[in-house]
C-alpha cells in the first residue's frame, strides 16, 4: 500500500513539473543569432487572464509597431509577432533583429492591450515577461581579431586576357586618334591626293572605254570618227584639269596642256597630241581621208589609244604614233 503511495506520489510530481517546465518555455530560432540576421523567438505560457479567443493571431503592422514601443530599446528591432493557443497554453512569437552582441532583455508587454488594439476599452492587464535571449559574436566564433585586408574581386578564368585585349585596343586607338591630331595636315593632304587620283583614273578608264566602243562599231564615216575623238580627248582632258578644254581651239588647246603641265609633260607626248588633233581637223574640215591615203578609221582610233595610254602613263606608247 505504501509503495502504491509513493509511486503516485512521484507521478504527480513528475505532471508538475513537466507542465511548469512547458508553460515557460522560450526557443530562439535559429539556435545561434548573430547582430543584424532575422531571428525568432517563441515563448510559451499560462495566462488565464488572456483575452484570446481564436486559435491563433497574427499581429498587423499597427500592433508589432506597439510591442516594446513604449520601451524605445535600440538594442533590437521588432518585425513581426504572432499568438497562437494549445488548450491553455499560449505561445508567443516575436520576430526581430538584434543589434547587439549579448543578452538581449526584452521588457513586459500587455498582451491584452496589443490583442484590443487600437480599441481603448479597459481590458484586465496580462503580461508577459520573455526570458533574456543571447546574441553570438561571429567574431569570437571565426576567432578573428583584426580587419582583413580587401581582397581582390574574383573574375571569371580567362577575364584578365579580356582585359588586357580591350586595353590594348583602346590603347591602340588612342595613339591612332593622336597620330591623326599630330599630323592631320599631311594626312588630309595624302586624303586629297588619293581622291583626285582615284578621280583621274575613272576618268582615264571613261575616256579608254568610249574609244574602244568607238573602235567597236568599225564605222565607215571617218569624218565622224574624228569628231568623236577631239570630243572625247577634249572631255578627258577637261575633267583631268580642271579646265575648259571643249571651247578651245586645237593651237589654244595645246597651249593649255603645256602651261597646266608646268611644263612637265614630255615632249614627245604633246607632240603626239598635237598631230592627232590636226589629223583629226584635217579630216572634219576638208572631208578628206587626211593627206595619208593608209590612214584608215581604224588606225585612226588606234592612233588615238595610244596617245591617250602614253598621255596618261607619261611615256610614249610602246606601239608608237602613228
């Protein structure tokens, strides 16, 4: 009978004091908080003067500003809270963020007060006073005394050829840019001269091309043919420098050529020119076959090839004047 007694007995106080131990529970999540990590902690309780009725409540923004606004701690910050109800057990949740490294103490809070909020009606007081929480030092943890030094940012394997590509080029570019400012007169100077001699070749090509056309349609009239060629020698020419050959006499035109020349041009070449054009006005005028009686319309045309390859090479023809 007395050990029936006995064991009873250390029943009941084990009941006892496993519901204390339940009803004052507190569990920080997660289990190690470090200064500025979001972190949680649940305090479980036994208040019969509770006013919550549901199962549980989420506090609004309003009511998570009110928990420990009377406190004006700056030790953490409060970012949400939450009460939920097993039977007559109460968990409270509060979500913050700590600030300091240690035992953080949060001050008593009128639970009923934050549950009627912002109602102002009189409800019985009921507070609740969590245990102290403690902070870990991620210091102390790393074992780290000193600040480290900056590191150096981490780049992808092959980013640095990258670089030093790109900075050669603009390197490149640079000095390029700098070249051209140093010496813009002689390039724009090399700049002309390459689009006049582009111009005088198009030119030349023009001129070589009517002639062979010319020569192409193996016409009979010579008279024509001779026409065909002062215009066209005179057109090229004109274009080459820049003057009004096409209203110039066969004797002004020839003058021109010497005098535009700077007196560069050969000899030889001008005299080529020369016969051609008074062969050409010999035949456009008298209606002759010219004093010749073996010049004919081809070797006429041909004639006129070659002075103008010799004209435009500076040397005389290899095939000669006719």
């Amino acid at each position: 009978m007395k050990k029936t007694l006995a064991v009873c007995f250390f029943l009941l106080l084990f009941v006892f004091f496993s519901s204390a131990e339940e009803s004052g529970k507190t569990v920080l999540i997660p289990k190690e908080v470090y200064v500025g990590d979001n972190a949680e902690v649940r305090y479980t309780f036994i208040a019969d003067n509770c006013i919550l009725t549901d199962a549980s409540v989420i506090f609004s923004q309003e009511q998570v500003t009110l928990l420990y606004a009377e406190a004006g701690s700056t030790d953490f910050s409060v970012t949400g809270g939450s009460l939920v109800r097993n039977n007559d057990q109460i968990t409270l949740s509060i979500g913050f963020v700590p600030w300091i490294v240690g035992n953080i103490d949060f001050p008593p809070i009128d639970i009923n007060r934050v549950l009627v909020f912002p109602d102002q009606s009189a409800v019985p007081s009921c507070m609740v006073d969590i245990p102290p929480v403690t902070i870990s030092s991620i210091v102390d943890r790393m074992g780290v005394t000193q600040i480290r030094p900056p590191a150096a940012p981490l780049v992808m394997p092959g980013t640095s050829y990258a670089i030093y590509g790109v900075v050669c080029i603009l390197l490149l570019v640079m000095a390029g840019l700098i070249i051209m400012v140093v010496r813009f007169r002689s390039i724009s100077a090399a700049f002309r001269i390459y689009v006049n001699r582009s111009r005088q070749i198009r030119n030349y090509r023009c001129a070589l091309r009517r002639l062979r056309c010319l020569q192409k349609k193996k016409s009979a009239d010579i008279v024509f043919c001779a026409a065909q060629i002062q215009f066209i020698f005179r057109s090229f020419m004109e274009s080459r420098f820049c003057y009004p050959f096409t209203t110039l006499s066969t004797q002004e035109l020839l003058a021109a050529v010497v005098d535009l020349s700077g007196g560069m041009a050969p000899p030889g070449i001008i005299e080529a020119v020369e016969c051609l054009f008074r062969e050409c006005d010999y035949i456009r005028y008298s209606g002759q076959s010219a004093a010749d009686p073996h010049l004919t319309v081809e070797t006429l045309i041909v004639q006129a090839i070659d002075c103008l390859v010799s004209f435009e090479n500076g040397k005389n023809s290899d095939r000669g004047v006719s």
